[in-house]
C-alpha cells in the first residue's frame, strides 16, 4: 500500500512544470557556480575572515556557498508549498484521499518524497563539484578543511560526506516547517510567504539560526564542533514541526 502511495505522489511531483523547471534551473545555478569558482582562481572562504584555495579534494562543499540559500529560500520552499498546499487548495486531496488508504501514509509520502528530491539534488551537486575539482583544480595527496588536522584523500570524502548529511539536515528542516505552514495556510502563495519568513523570523529569535543564511559557514563551524547548538536547534525544529503536522493531520477535514 505504502509503495503505492509513494510512487503516485512521485508521479503526482513531476507531472508539475515547477518541479521540472526548478530542477532544471538548479541545475544551470551548479554549472554557473563552478565557472565562478574557475573565474575567481579557485578562491573560496571558509567565513568572512577566512578563505581557502581550492583543490581535488575540497572543492564539493563549497559549492554550497551561495547555492544554499537558494536552496532554502526559493526552491525547497516552493516546491513544499506547491505539493502540500496547492493539491489541497486545488481540489487533488479529495481525489487522492478518496482511495482506501490513510491520510497519515499520503503525509509520510508526501514528506519522503521531497525529502528524496533534497537528496537527488545535493547527490547531484556532490559529484558535479567532486568531478569539477578533479578536473579543474591542483590535485593534492592531503587537505585541511576548518579547524581540521590534515586529513588523507580517504579521510576527506568522509568529512565532505559529513557535511553534506548535515547539509539535508539543514534542508529536511526547512521542508518540515514549510509542510506544517502549507498545512494550515489558506493558499500555496501564503504558504510559500509564510515558510520564507518564519526562516527569516527565527534568526530574530537567535543567532543560531543564521545557519539558513549562511548554510556551508555553519556547517564547518558544526564539523569542528563550534556550532553544535545550530545543529541541535535544527533537529528540534524537524521534531517540532513533525509533531505539528501530524496533529494537523490527524485533526482536519481534508474531504471538505
């Protein structure tokens, strides 16, 4: 059953010219950040203070510089309202919910979905920046990222590895809250507006939250273990706004 529901609300994404163009258009953004690594030498920094010469093994997170607020700001937020409002609003849940299977099951597919899609792109842009800096940039036998002693090529991919998983865990957050502010917003233009600032509300709230602003800063700052309380609020923020969704799902008359 679940398989189901997960393969029609795959189909249901991409039947979406928005998904198709957004994809596309990330896709371009990745091309055009690695001319722009090329352009500038290679240069890239860490944070304000500190930059870094690029090479085969570090170039991948640093692709994530300026593609992450583009990543939390437009694409992640449209293409949450879009699935969990713009059915809603558009007439597509009664049809769907219709069938014979639970409304939860349609919100846990719902979720996995763009959570796959989060995945597929950071995936994408992982081996486009790892191929890239083969490529195009000295190769090195080691390389020290933030705070780091020098590490060894295999030592490297776990550590880009590493900060890719909390990449998504940045970019699974902004998809939970967005879902939980789709779900009780009126329409999928409100529910974008209402995502875009609440993420921009919480930096208000605490300093912690600049990670949405300044993704692959923080992310080194977490690595090294300077920033462990960013992480920490992100993961509250996915369980909070699990817990949102899940009574607002429970609770309302989709059908109506």
């Amino acid at each position: 059953m679940f398989k189901r529901v997960w393969l029609s609300e795959w189909q249901r994404v991409f039947k979406r010219k928005k998904t198709i163009v957004g994809i596309i258009i990330y896709l371009l953004l990745v091309g055009l950040e690695a001319l722009f690594l090329y352009a500038v030498g290679g240069v890239s920094f860490y944070n304000k203070d500190q930059d870094v010469l690029l090479n085969n093994l570090n170039t991948a997170p640093f692709f994530l510089r300026e593609l992450g607020m583009f990543l939390v700001f437009i694409l992640i937020p449209m293409f949450v309202s879009d699935s969990f409002n713009g059915e809603y609003t558009s007439g597509a849940y009664r049809l769907v919910l219709l069938r014979p299977q639970g409304r939860f099951m349609l919100f846990i597919a719902k979720l996995g979905v763009q959570a796959s899609i989060v995945v597929c792109l950071l995936a994408a842009t992982w081996l486009i920046a790892t191929a890239f800096g083969i490529v195009v940039f000295p190769s090195v036998q080691e390389v020290s990222f933030y705070n780091t002693i020098p590490l060894q090529p295999l030592q490297a991919t776990i550590y880009v590895l590493a900060f890719y998983v909390v990449a998504f865990l940045v970019l699974f957050a902004v998809i939970c809250v967005g879902s939980a502010i789709s779900s009780i917003m009126p329409n999928s233009i409100l529910s974008y507006v209402g995502t875009v600032g609440f993420l921009i509300g919480c930096t208000y709230l605490s300093d912690y939250f600049f990670i949405f602003f300044q993704v692959s800063d923080t992310i080194f700052e977490i690595l090294s273990q300077q920033q462990l309380t960013s992480l920490l609020l992100i993961v509250s923020l996915i369980a909070i706004s699990y817990i949102i969704n899940a009574l607002v799902w429970k609770k309302r008359d989709w059908l109506g």
